[in-house]
C-alpha cells in the first residue's frame, strides 16, 4: 500500500507538471497564493468549530475564533456588506443556504434557464427540486447576452415570483438588478444574485454592485475570479441576517471548513491591496484576447458592444466542430478550455460553444501581449490546423515566464510543494 501512497503522490505531480506548461483557461478556476496553499494543509483541516465566533458547541476554538472574525470583518470591508457569513462550503451549498432561507415549498422563483447561462443548481435538476418551487425562467436576449429587461420586468409583475435570482455562470454583461428590485418591490419578491463568477471583479469594482444595485443577499463561490480557497461567502443585508445564519448553520453546513476560512481571509487581504489593479487587468485582458480571436476569424459573440465586460469570452464553433471538438483539439496544445452551451443550443451533449476565461492567466501576470498571443495559437490550432503538437511546444515556451502568482504577498514557484516553508509553518 506504501507504493500505492507513492504512486498518488506521483500523480499530482505529474498532474503539476502539466498545468505547469498549459494555459488554463477554464472560467471557473483561479488559483491561490503560496501563503493560502500552506494554509490549506494546515492543522485547521482537522477540526470542527460548529456554532459561530464565540459561541461554539467544541473546546480548542480560541484561534479558530480569531479568525472566522477576522475572515468576516475583511469581507465586509472589502463588500461593504452589512452581514457576511463564510461557511458556506461550496457555490451550490451557499445557494441552497440562500433559497432555504428565503422561500417555503411551492414558492414562486425566476432564474436564467442554463444555455442563456444559467448554473445547473439554479435549474429543475437542482435546488427549485429540492425546495420544490416553481421555476420560471427569464425572457432572454441572445444578441445582446442579456436578459431582456423590459419583459422581464413584465414577467415579474405578471407572475409575481417571491424569489428573484439573478447572476449565473455565462456571464457577460452586468445583469439588469436594480431594474428587478423595482419590479420585485411590486410584487414584493426578494433578489438573490449569485456572484459566483464575478466575485473577483466586484472586489476590485471592476463589474458591478449587487448589494448596492438592490440584491438582499448576494451567495458566491470563492475561487472563480476572486481567487481564494474552493469554498463560498454570502454576503447579505441587515434584515435578513438571521434567516440566512440559521439556513446555513444549522440548516445546510454542519462543520465549515476551517482551513478555506483561513485561506478565504488571506485571499480577501490580497484583494483588498491589489483587488483593483487585478480585476482592471482581467477585463483588459478579456476584451483584447476577444479582440484578436475576433480577427483570426472566430465568431466571438456581441462584437457590436465589445465582446464582454467580465473575465469570459463566448465563442460560437459550430462551423469549426462544435465545441468537444475545439476544446480537445486546444487540451492537445495545452490551451485548457470547456465546451459550453450557448442560447440557441438545445442538446447538452452537443454544446456549439466554448467559453474561456482569463483570469488565471491574469493572475500569473499575463497582459495584453500574451493575449494576442494566446489569440494566434488558438487559431493555429482552431482555424489553420497546425500540428497540435507543434503549438504545444510554444504554449509551453509562452508559459516559461509566467510561474508565479502576482496580485499577493508572496512570490513562490507555484508549484514547488514548498516544503521549507511548510516545515517552518507547521
Ligand atoms: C460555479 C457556480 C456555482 C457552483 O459553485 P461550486 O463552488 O462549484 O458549488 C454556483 N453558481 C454559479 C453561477 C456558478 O457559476
């Protein structure tokens, strides 16, 4: 079995090795400082500390006290939130947090259907069928990406939802939210909107402010664009506070995870002194890698109002394959992507989409060069057909320069397992 051991260990190098030399560009990842990875294996990954800061149901939670409050107080700070709550321990656990406390079975909610962009969990496979609600979806606007705002302020008035959430995982362009508060004070629905994707921007206020748009509660992951631990936050207002703590504890998480709160505090440290300067550089980066996959001949959506305003690109590949086909010809170059449906698309299976984020490169330090690029390499492999094996050696010469996390404290080689470090920590 020690060989077994062994050989996993050997694995994630080998895992290491390859993301090491690739460009990862899945819109949905992001990766941590040094300082955070450390904090991930830490002693804290042990333990249980149910109950809040000062009031816990366990002995030995003096430390871990310290910092769950400080982990709150950076978050409100950096959102200017009125009440946070950080044990939430994925995006879908803070949705199902969310929708518990704030609706009853056979309530009325509108959510984005998931080919206009909408995340699985927001769907009828998901939490409307755990809740048992009635889901409609929002009326959508395919060319501009968004929803249509005047007939979803209709459909809100007609069908009277009592939960309103708004954000979603093809994510473009701002969603119409202080147009839904209007039109939910009506009908007197509350608004979720689900930051999972744009947490990152709206830390660096890059995107835009749902809590100050007219969100009541605003439920994220924590490692898409803001680029902490895998975990999530919600961040709410006053008069919802106890309904949400009670729906998240006890309600959903019975022990958080102590070692992503430590890594979540660091991470909102970091984007509280370099927040901005990160989330301008992704939105730059986005909109000049759309520029110039643009010019090579790709059919990247809403040219006509500047391709995106968030870290996502959405490509229409139906003429190159679909998107399996692309996004396997691009892993054999190391350029990391996904397929992904996009509104006109009915089968699953068949996505004609790809969607790729740039916010991880951003992190390694890549700017606007690097984008075109990165542009020309996905159309030698998509457009012109190059040897995906002669692309390869290039991404992986492109990726030379760029090993370690910028917008942090440290500095490191990413991935060396730093184990002075460790030794020193522990
Ligand atoms: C990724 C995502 C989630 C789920 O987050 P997990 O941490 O993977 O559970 C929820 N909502 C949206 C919009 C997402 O994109």
């Amino acid at each position: 079995m020690q060989a077994e051991t062994e050989s996993i260990v050997e694995v994630v190098r080998r895992h290491h090795e390859l993301y090491k030399n690739a460009l990862p560009m899945i819109a949905s990842e992001n990766i941590t400082s040094n300082t955070v990875r450390i904090l991930l294996s830490s002693d804290l990954s042990h333990r249980y500390a149910e109950g809040d800061v000062g009031n816990r149901f366990y002995q030995g939670c003096e430390y871990i006290d310290e910092i769950e409050e400080k982990a709150i107080r950076y978050a409100k700070e950096l959102f200017e939130a009125e009440h946070v709550n950080v044990k939430p321990t994925s995006g879908v656990n803070a949705n199902i947090a969310a929708l518990f406390a704030l609706t009853s079975p056979r309530d009325k909610m509108m959510a984005l259907s998931i080919p206009d962009g909408g995340h699985i969990s927001h769907s009828r496979y998901s939490i409307p069928a755990i809740r048992n609600l009635a889901l409609d979806t929002f009326p959508y606007d395919a060319k501009e990406m968004n929803i249509d705002v005047t007939k979803m302020v209709k459909e809100i008035k007609l069908k009277k939802p009592s939960l309103i959430l708004l954000g979603g995982s093809l994510f473009l362009f701002p969603h119409p939210v202080s147009e839904a508060r209007e039109a939910a004070d009506e009908v007197g629905a509350r608004i979720v909107y689900d930051a999972s994707h744009v947490l990152g921007l709206i830390a660096g206020k890059k995107f835009q402010d749902p809590l100050r748009e007219g969100a009541d509660v605003v439920a994220s992951s924590t490692h898409k664009t803001f680029p902490g631990p895998q975990g999530a936050i919600i961040l709410c207002k006053e008069n919802v506070k106890e309904k949400i703590d009670r729906a998240v504890f006890p309600g959903t998480v019975s022990n958080h995870h102590l070692h992503h709160v430590a890594g979540l505090a660091v991470t909102l440290a970091e984007m509280m002194q370099f927040g901005e300067a990160y989330a301008s550089q992704i939105t730059t980066n986005a909109k000049v890698l759309a520029q110039g996959l643009y010019e090579e001949g790709f059919d990247v959506l809403c040219e006509h109002k500047g391709f995106t305003e968030s870290h996502q690109i959405a490509i229409d590949v139906f003429n190159h394959g679909g998107g399996a086909a692309v996004a396997e010809k691009l892993e054999r170059a190391n350029i990391i992507t996904n397929k992904n449906m996009l509104p006109s698309d009915k089968d699953p299976a068949e996505p004609t989409g790809i969607r790729l984020g740039v916010q991880e490169l951003t992190r390694i330090g890549m700017n606007e060069s690097e984008m075109r690029e990165i542009a020309s390499l996905i159309g030698r492999v998509v457009i012109t057909k190059e040897d995906e094996n002669k692309v390869r050696e290039e991404v992986i010469e492109l990726r030379k320069d760029f090993q370690h996390v910028q917008y942090c404290f440290d500095g490191k080689d990413m991935y060396k397992f730093p184990e002075k470090k460790m030794k020193k920590f522990l």
